[in-house]
C-alpha cells in the first residue's frame, strides 16, 4: 500500500522546479496564470506582474505563499527595474524570466495611425526587449527565457497586421536573446500559442456571443479544440526547466495545429 506521505516525497523530490525563482509578466490572467500555476505545482516560486489590483491579489491568493503579487506596467522601463529588484530582493536571484504580457491590437494599415502603431509596439515588442534587459542582472547564468509569441506571427488574419509584427519580432528576439547571452549561458526560446481560452476574449467579444464565437474558433481547430492555459504551461515547464537545456532560440509551436495544418 502506497503511504500518501511518500507520494508527497516522491512529487517533491521529481518536481522540475524546486526552489527555482521566476517572474512571469501578465502572470495575473490568462496564458500567464496558467504557467504561474504550472510553476507552483512544479515547485517554483517568485512573481508575477500586472496592473490590475484585484486580479493581481486573487491570483497571488490562489498561487499561494510562495508566489506575490507586484503592480507594475511593463511599458515602463523604470517600472521593470522595480519589479525585477523587488524580487531579488525578495527571494534573491532569478531563474526564469516569461515576457509573457502582450495583447492583440486590432487594425488594418489603412486605419492605424502613429498613436495606435506605438502603443501595440510598446507592449507587444519594447517591452519583452526591457523585460529580458532589465531582468538581466538579477539572473541567475544559466537561466531561462521564455517569450510568448503568437500563430499572428505566421497567418495574416485581418486587423492584426500589426499585431502579428511584432510577435514575428518577438519570434526572432529568442535567436538574438540567446546568441547575446550565450557568456551566460542564459537560454531564451519562445512559445507560440493559437487561439487559447483566456479573458482576453472579454476584450473583442460581447458576452452574449461568447459560446458561439468560442465554438467556431474550436471548429476551425485541426485538434477540435481551442486552447487552455494549461496547454502553454506544461510547455513552460519544460522550456523552464533542464529538460530543455540543450535549446535555444526556438520556437515551439502550441497551437492545436492551427498554423500549418490545413482543415
Ligand atoms: N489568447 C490567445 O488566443 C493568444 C494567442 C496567441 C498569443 N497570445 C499572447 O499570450 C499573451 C497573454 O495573453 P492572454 O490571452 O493570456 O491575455 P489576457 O488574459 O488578457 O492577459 C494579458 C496579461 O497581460 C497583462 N498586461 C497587459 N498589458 C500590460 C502592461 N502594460 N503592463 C503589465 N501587464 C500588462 C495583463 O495584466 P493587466 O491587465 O493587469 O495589466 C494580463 O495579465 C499575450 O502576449 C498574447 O499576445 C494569446
């Protein structure tokens, strides 16, 4: 008979990220929660960033002890040097790194003028490039980035010109990142997701379309589904951790076969 005080020993001694530190950016929502979740379960502790108060404390509160909260904007460099000091200060230095907060930006080239251009570079581009350099001293050599792109980097879909710009920018940074860095040997790859369940739906969608429109995104799935969170944090892990130790600059494609499977 299996003692359940072994099964805690045996999860504790086989978790991948025992003690590691990280920060995941847009850690209080969406994609970024579930990797803040997969790392918990997986024995890591650290940070995650966002702006809004209320989502920034119920997800710390679910992430538990290990885990805090920390309000910040990550178009602002002076505000990522905050976060990233704050933690090391915190729970000294830092592992893992997930230049994760980004969000689509809808527009044509025929519409979007140089206020909206900026504002989507800003968040989608600048501030994965500030995020990585201003974790960077605080990191640990031999850590591991990790950034979020997007199937946008790959397909033209309407109004996410733009968009899908800057995540191919974001795509080519894990190359640049890891060739920088390779004194280090700090790796970066990148994680590209399709179409994912998460509450930026709630941004583009009135409510009462939200089953319908979850429906057919799912039905244009080659897998049949869209994504969960979950989906990008079981990669996180493994991009996290040293099971991928000998890859950088890649990327890995999560996407339920939307990019290059024809349906
Ligand atoms: N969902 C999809 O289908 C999908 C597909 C491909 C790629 N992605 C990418 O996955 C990433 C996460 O998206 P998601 O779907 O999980 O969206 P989400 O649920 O809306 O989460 C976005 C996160 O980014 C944070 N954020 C946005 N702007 C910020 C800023 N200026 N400073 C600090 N934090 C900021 C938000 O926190 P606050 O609101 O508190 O600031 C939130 O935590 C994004 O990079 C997105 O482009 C998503």
């Amino acid at each position: 008979m299996r003692l359940p005080l072994w099964n805690r020993f045996k999860k504790e001694i086989m978790s991948k990220l025992k003690n590691k530190v990280a920060v995941i950016t847009g850690g209080n929502s969406g994609i970024g929660f579930g990797i803040a979740e997969a790392f918990k379960n997986e024995g890591a502790k650290g940070v995650i960033v966002g702006r809004n108060q209320n989502t920034l404390e119920s997800a710390a509160a679910q992430l538990g002890e290990n885990f805090i909260a920390i309000n910040a904007d990550v178009t602002n460099v002076a505000d990522l040097e905050r976060v990233f000091r704050e933690t090391s200060e915190k729970f000294g230095k830092i592992d893992v790194v997930v230049a994760n907060a980004g969000a689509g930006a809808v527009g044509t080239v025929a519409t979007f003028d140089e206020a909206a251009f900026d504002q989507a570079i800003d968040l989608n581009l600048k501030s994965v490039y500030f995020t990585v350099q201003k974790a960077l001293p605080h990191m640990n050599d031999g850590g591991s980035v990790i950034l979020i792109g997007s199937n946008a980097a790959h397909r033209a879909y309407a109004n996410f010109t733009l968009y899908g710009a800057a995540k191919a920018a974001v795509i080519y940074l894990a190359k640049g990142f890891s060739s920088d860095l390779l004194d280090r040997k700090i790796r970066a790859n990148v994680i590209t997701p399709g179409t994912t369940d998460t509450p930026a739906f709630d941004k583009f969608v009135p409510a009462e379309q939200m089953e319908a429109v979850k429906k057919h995104f799912a039905d244009q799935m080659p897998i049949g589904r869209i994504g969960q969170p979950a989906d990008i944090g079981k990669t996180a892990i493994f991009l996290a951790s040293d099971d991928s130790s000998f890859m950088l600059g890649a990327e890995l494609l999560v996407d339920g076969g939307m990019t290059y499977l024809a349906k």
